[in-house]
C-alpha cells in the first residue's frame, strides 16, 4: 500500500568546483554499481556548472510567490550518463532569516512511492508553526521524483478508467474471485509496460538517491540537509548507504524497514497486521467517543457497524458507487492519521444516522476532477513501478495466495486490498533489482530517526532496524501513538529536538522515548 500522503489509496546535491565523488561512492554489491556511482558523479558536476534557471512558478502548479520553480536534469540510466536524460522539477523558498543565520537547502520527500515534495516550501508561505525556526536557516527545497508530476510523468492505464467506481470486493469469495483480480493485476503491469516501458527499469530507489544528489550539485550545496517521511526514509537510507559523506544533516520520520529481506514483499505483509493494530486503535477511540458519534460504546460494536456497512454496500454499492473498496480506501486514512480520525468517524456516524450522501461525497471518486484523477494514478503507477524495480518478487501465485489466506484470518482490514494493489510485480516486465544493502559508510554523521510505536504504514521495527544500520543514529520514540509522520505533529518532545537538530546539529546522548500528541477530539 503506498507508504506516503494519504492521497495515494488502493484502488484496487556539489558546489562548482567541488570534488566529485570518486567512483567507489557506491559501495554495493551488484556489477555495475561503480558505473552508476561514476555516471552520478559525472551528472553531479554538470549540474553543480549549469546551477537551476529560478523562475515564478506556473500558474498551474498551486505554488504561490515567493517560491520559485526550476528543473534539474539528470540521466534515464546512470550507467549511460551520456544516454537519455530527463528534467525533475524542482521548487524553493529562501531561508526568512539573515544571511548570516542560513545553513543551506533543506530537501523534501513525503513518501509514496509516487508523493510530490513541492508543496513543501507552502510551510513558509502558510507560516506553518512548527517550521518557523528551521525556515530562518534554511531554504526549503521540494521536488517530483523521476516518473512523478512534472517530472517525467508515468502511466499505467487511462486516469478516468483507473479512478473508476465501484471496484470489486477486494476480499475474495472464490476461486472465480481471484482468478478476476490476477487478470486484472496482469492487465495492469501490462499498461505500464505498453505507456511507460523506457522509465520502468530505472524507477529504482537508488536512482532517486542519485537524482537527490544531483539536485544537491545544482542547489550549489556541498553536503546535504534532508528530510525524508515514510518512504522518504528508504530514500534517506539509500542515500545515506551511496553518499555517506554528502550527507550534512538527515532526518528520517516514520520508517520503511531498509532490510534487503523485507523490500517489498514482506514489508507490505507487515503493514497488514500494523493496520490491523491500529484500526483497532481507531474503533477504541470511536467506542470511548460514543457520545458524539454513536456507533457503539466498544470496539466490538464499532466493529459490527463496520461490517453491517461493508455487507451492505457489498450487496448494493451506496449511490451505485462506493462499494468495499471505495469504503476500505476511505477508511484506511484513520489508521493511517490521527488527523482522519474525526473527520471519518463523522462521516460513519452520519451514514449510521441515515445520512448516506456524505459517504457517497467522502469515498466516491469525482469524475469531473480530471487533474486530481491524473495525479491519483501517476501516484499509483509510481508506486507500483517502484515497488516492483526495487526488488524481485515472487512469481508464484500459491505463495500469494497461502501467504494472504494466512494473514487475512486475523488482519481482515487491508490484507487482500494491499495484495492486489502488489500483485502486478508478480507479473512484471521490466528487470527487478536486488535492494541495496543499508549500511554506515564512511563519513556519514549521526542521523535522527523519528517513530510513532503503533505506526500502521511503516511499522515501528522499521526504525530499529534503520537505528542499528546507521552507526551514530538517534532514535525519538513518541509512545502509545500511531499516527504518520511524526515531525508534522504538535508534540514539543519531539519538535524542539527537531529544531535543535536542524539549527546545531545537536543530538541527545541517548535515544529518547516521548509521550504521545494530543488525541483528537470529537
């Protein structure tokens, strides 16, 4: 399921003049690596030479003034450097405070696969609070990932097609049932491949590491400040692994485990049982707020509801469009945000109350937004182009299926959905990578790593086994909490150690453990 901004449901940088890295920057294990290291270090330099031509956004883009919007370009495939290049947007605030104060860029990355980072620099146009010291020493730097937005954009089946409603049930009745959803599966790895198919052997994680680099050159930085949430984490740690000594200052918040093992196939089993954990998590928050939403005074209760719900719209879609998979994309955002919590939970007692048009307003898509439908399935194909190059997965359907029968008995909330929205990389055309190893290399200074415990995207062993990657790491823990992306939420525990990171580079001499955020209330 995608990692990043809660949009993405299942459908279903080198100074001028600067030393270049030398070839054995990368220190993978896979032939080849070294032309790839050799190919970023040669694009690296030409960027840091050709700079970024800064202009007012495009009208278009949603991004207001003072920010402004440039490309950087960079190779298809970094082992032809001279080969086929593509341009990555880019965006860019100044630091607000002196010149003296400012300590460089600070890049970006939401997650996904498939976020754009360039509504990052809108934190200082909308002064968002928690963002005001580190914007005085900072330019905030946002970016679309190669395949993503405006840069080089992918597809994987038309967007009105791909936003269509309702889809079938994601959980499987029969035989039939599953035979339905391979086809469907097959059909769309074979829409990428026919749309999309110079881009898919290059859509690799590591290459995204590349291209950060690339635009650290073009910035005119030396070494680079980053921050990276949910599946920018990934992107952090393979950065971390093939630049070590680029990096000036890393932040990672809400962790993909980095184990060669589990991307991606068993880090998308896992996700199902966090899920599962935090849905419950959810339904207890709902039962003790019976007051305002009336939905049952215990999680069991909450839970009948939500089955009642899932039956009904299973026998007869609600306003002909939201059937289970509609309800399960809407309603997978509470585990995912705590921000969610309210606003589903309103629109779930409301449909109770016998109000069904907000549902229908809330899960249904909008045929009429053409843009929004275009960027829900660039997302998709992005994640999914990701998700499959990165690593091989298994070609066996038995094992698909055993694996998911299995998970599904007790993590019935997203098992399946998750399972189909992957099952095109069982099928995949292009080649499949092996995922770097994660490691500490030489001069990579110490990294912060922020957590919440019950994290349902990217669970919390993720950030263990990241913390025990990078030798010098410190790991903030925010306890009895779940919610995505940490750095985003009002907890001062964690956000004045984020300042003190970010403006000093200070760390504490040990790994923190703080008490969670505000709960929502109702």
């Amino acid at each position: 399921m995608a990692l990043g901004s809660a949009g993405v449901f299942v459908t279903a940088t080198l100074i001028a003049g600067a030393v270049a890295p030398s070839a054995s920057a990368s220190t993978g294990s896979r032939p080849g690596q070294d032309r790839e290291a050799r190919g970023a270090a040669i694009a690296a330099e030409r960027a840091a030479k050709a700079g970024i031509d800064w202009q007012d956004c495009p009208a278009d883009w949603g991004l207001e003034k003072p920010i402004q919007c440039g490309w950087v370009t960079v190779p298809l495939n970094y082992a032809k450097p001279n080969g086929k290049q593509i341009k990555l947007a880019v965006d860019r605030i100044g630091n607000t405070g002196t010149k003296a104060e400012r300590q460089g860029a600070l890049i970006y990355n939401p997650g996904g696969p498939g976020g754009s980072g360039l509504r990052f620099p809108r934190r200082v146009t909308t002064k968002n609070p928690l963002w005001v010291n580190a914007s005085k020493a900072y330019d905030f730097v946002g970016f679309d990932p190669r395949g993503v937005g405006h840069s080089a954009p992918i597809s994987c089946i038309d967007p009105q097609e791909f936003v269509k409603a309702p889809k079938a049930d994601p959980v499987p009745d029969s035989a039939a049932d599953k035979r339905a959803q391979r086809k469907l599966a097959r059909e769309y790895a074979d829409g990428c491949h026919e749309r999309s198919g110079e881009m898919l052997p290059h859509m690799t994680t590591p290459n995204t590491a590349r291209d950060l680099d690339v635009i650290r050159a073009a910035l005119g930085e030396k070494k680079l400040n980053f921050l990276g949430v949910s599946y920018g984490t990934y992107i952090g740690a393979v950065y971390g692994t093939l630049f070590p000594g680029h990096v000036r200052r890393m932040i990672v918040d809400s962790v993909v485990n980095p184990s060669r093992e589990k991307i991606w196939y068993e880090a998308n089993l896992d996700q199902d049982v966090a899920f599962e954990g935090r849905w419950k998590d959810w339904q207890d928050w709902v039962a003790a707020n019976d007051a305002a939403f009336h939905l049952g005074t215990t999680r069991t209760a909450v839970q009948d509801q939500w089955l009642k719900l899932r039956a009904t719209a299973k026998k007869n879609p609600i306003g002909g469009v939201v059937g289970p998979a509609e309800l399960i994309a809407f309603f997978q955002s509470a585990p995912y945000y705590d921000s969610s919590w309210v606003p589903v939970a309103t629109v779930f007692s409301k449909y109770v109350a016998g109000d069904t048009q907000a549902l229908v307003d809330a899960a249904a898509p909008d045929l009429s937004d053409t843009a929004g439908n275009a960027a829900s399935e660039n997302s998709n194909a992005v994640y999914t182009a990701v998700e499959c190059a990165d690593a091989k997965w298994p070609t066996n359907w038995r094992k698909w299926d055993r694996d998911n029968t299995r998970l599904h008995k007790n993590h019935p909330f997203m098992t399946w959905a998750n399972a189909w929205m992957n099952l095109p990389c069982a099928t995949w055309s292009a080649k499949q990578q092996t995922p770097l190893k994660v490691k500490t290399g030489k001069g990579l200074p110490g990294v912060l790593i922020v957590q919440s415990e019950r994290d349902a995207a990217t669970p919390y062993e993720g950030a263990v086994a990241l913390h025990k990657r990078f030798k010098g790491s410190r790991l903030i823990t925010e306890k009895n909490a779940g919610s995505h992306g940490v750095t985003g939420l009002v907890n001062p525990c964690v956000n004045e150690r984020v300042d003190a990171y970010l403006l000093a580079g200070k760390l504490d001499a040990a790994d923190v453990t703080c008490t969670p955020h505000a709960t929502p209330k109702p």
